[in-house]
C-alpha cells in the first residue's frame, strides 16, 4: 500500500526535471592569440572553452565519461552544460588513468564498451593539492612515480617557472598525459580511431571559474 505521501513525493519528482548550473564560461582570448606549448606530447594550444562543444542529447543517456579530480571543490561537471544522466563520473585522486588500478580501469572500460560513450573528458584543476611540480608529499606508489615520470620528462620547462605558474603547467601537463594513458585502452584507441569517440582535455579554474580546453596542434595528438 503506497502512502499519500510517497506518492506525492513521487509525482513531485517526475515532473521535476535537473539542470546543470552553468558555470562562468570565461571567452578570455581567442585561440590564435594563445601560444603554442612544446612537450613531449608535441604541441598543444589552450583555448577558452565553448560550454557547448558536447551538444546536449536532451535525453537520460550516458554520452560522456568524466574523469576528474577528488579535490577539484568544485562540481566542474556543469561546465559542459549537460544533463547529469548524460554524464558518468569517476573521480580519484590527480585525475589520473593509472596502469593496474581497477577502479579506473573497469570505469574507462565499462564505459566505453558497455555505455558507448561518444566523449570522454579528463578535467585537472588549477590549485590542486595533488598534481604540484615541486612537491608530492604523501602520494606513494605508481601516482607517485607516474607524476614524478612527468616531472622529469618536463623538468627544464617547468622548473624555469615561476612556482604558481609551474604547477599550473604541470596540471595541464598531467591531463595530456592522462589522454595518452586512455590511448593505450585497445577498447578506446579502436573507438577513437573509428570516430565513434573522442578524447578532451580540460583544465578548470575554481577561483575564476575559466574552463580552458586543451587542442592539438601540429604533431599532437590529443
Ligand atoms: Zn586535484
């Protein structure tokens, strides 16, 4: 016997229907005037973020992995302007797509090959406590080493920064290289390669609320 109450909670919850909050979409400068950067990876350009480069579906269907960052203190995800049914979420510390973790493995891989996602996105954060170019206190193990392989990699460059704009680059760097472990997936480089899905970078400011994509440039392949 159903309650007059759950059922008028009920009927208010099928005619309520959740929106995103959009975030503060900065159009800072257009994407010529920002340089391009040199890295392992090959060259990359940071560039204002459109809110809608993933056209809605309007629809509770899954259509975007996230991958994003424990810290981050923010719920970035609305930056997208999406549904919250057209998102799957995974979270762990650093954003990162580590070799051996389960957790993100079988995410990446559930999502890919059971939902049929058409994107999936890595969101680092500026001001995260995680991913800093000098220090890594208390990370052990393969997120330890994984950054640290990073860091060498890049050493000459960012040690040469200041250290605010340091670790900023090297959260930019860390989400390239997150896209390059999402390449080494056979179910996501056959996906890709076919064009049924694509990989995004994103880098998001908490304080500013300036969401900056990461693009291809010559020789990179994002
Ligand atoms: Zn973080």
């Amino acid at each position: 016997m159903t309650s007059p109450l759950a059922r008028a909670s009920r009927s208010l919850l099928s005619s309520f229907r959740a929106r995103p909050i959009s975030a503060r979409i900065v159009h800072a400068a257009p994407c010529s005037t920002i340089a391009m950067e040199n890295t392992r990876f090959g060259k990359f350009e940071a560039a204002p973020l459109q809110a809608n480069f993933i056209p809605s579906l309007q629809q509770p269907t899954q259509q975007v992995l996230w991958i994003g960052c424990s810290d981050s203190g923010f719920q970035e995800t609305t930056i997208l302007d999406l549904l919250p049914d057209e998102m799957m979420v995974h979270r762990n510390i650093g954003n990162m797509i580590i070799e051996g973790d389960l957790s993100s493995e079988t995410a990446v891989r559930y999502a890919v090959s059971v939902l049929g996602v058409k994107h999936i996105v890595v969101c680092g954060h500026y001001g995260c406590q995680i991913v800093k170019a000098a220090s890594r206190n208390g990370l052990q193990g393969p997120w330890l080493s994984k950054l640290d392989s990073l860091h060498s990699s890049h050493k000459d460059t960012i040690d040469r920064l200041p250290e605010a704009e340091s670790d900023r680059a090297f959260v930019k760097l860390n989400v390239l290289d997150q896209l390059r472990s999402l390449r080494q997936f056979p179910e996501v480089y056959d996906a890709a390669k076919s064009g049924s899905l694509q990989l995004h970078g994103i880098v998001y400011d908490t304080h500013t609320g300036e969401a900056t994509r990461l693009l291809e440039g010559p020789g990179c392949r994002i």
